[in-house]
C-alpha cells in the first residue's frame, strides 16, 4: 500500500480509524434530513470514507472539488489574515456543499438536497466533525482539537 504524505512528510492518514469515520459518516444522511451524501478526506484530498450510495466515479469526482474548495478557504483565511476556515459552503439550484476542516490534516463534506434546512446541514456535519476530531489519535491530533 503507498503512503500519502502532506508536504511536511507525515502521513496524512495516519492515527485516523477509516472504518469509524466511514461509520459516522455512513449516519449522517439517516440522522439529518436532506443530507444526500458526506465524503472524508486529507487535506491533500485523500479520499478515506464516503457515504453508501455514491459511486466511485462521483466519489473521485466529489473529493477533487472539495479538496480544492478546502484549498481555497485555507489560502483565502492566509492571504486575507481572516484566520482558520470554519466552513465553506455552495448553494446551487440542486442543492447545498459544505466543507468543513477537521484540524489542519482531515476535512468533512456532506451534500444535501435542495429543500434540506441548511442549519441543520451545517450542524450535523459540525458534530460530526468534532466526533471525528475526536478519533484522531493523540499523538497526531492538532492543536485546535487537542487542546478542548
């Protein structure tokens, strides 16, 4: 199996249990109205874990896009000295993307239908998030998560 790396040379997957997290992200859809489906990857846009129902195809194609937007955001809080990214969000007519960061390695997105209360969205994937911080092993969580 190859290891994927980030650019500081540490396994970007390293300390996470991709079976919990495939888990947790497998009930969100059932716990959150409207959520069609969540995705996990690194932060370099591993995919880890997506929901059941989501073809490969549309699993590779959805952690590309996220991946980038999780790019984005980070550059964007840097370049704008705003801070860390608390979540990227996407309406479109068919629906709702967010993207929310779990430390600086791993990060969380759920798609949802058009008539999905976004609040709601936003809050499942937040507890999620925390759940998944929480999975992270010590030794590899980051600070933000490691010091609640």
């Amino acid at each position: 199996m190859k290891v994927m790396t980030g650019s500081d040379g540490v396994d970007l997957r390293a300390g996470v249990d991709e079976d919990q997290v495939s888990m947790l992200l497998c009930e969100l859809p059932r716990q959150v109205h409207g959520i069609e489906h969540a995705i996990a990857l690194s932060a370099d846009g591993i995919r880890m874990a997506w929901t059941d129902g989501l073809d490969e195809t549309r699993a590779e194609r959805l952690s590309a896009i996220v991946s980038s937007l999780n790019s984005l955001s980070r550059s964007t809080g840097t370049a704008l000295g705003t801070g860390d990214t608390t979540y990227t969000m996407i309406m479109m007519s068919g629906g709702a993307l967010l993207v929310m960061p779990v430390g600086n390695r791993l990060c969380l997105a759920a798609l949802a239908h058009p008539d999905a209360d976004i609040g709601a969205v936003a809050a499942g994937l937040a507890a999620t998030v925390d759940r998944v911080g929480e999975l992270i092993t010590p030794s590899r969580r980051p600070a933000t998560v490691a010091g609640r």
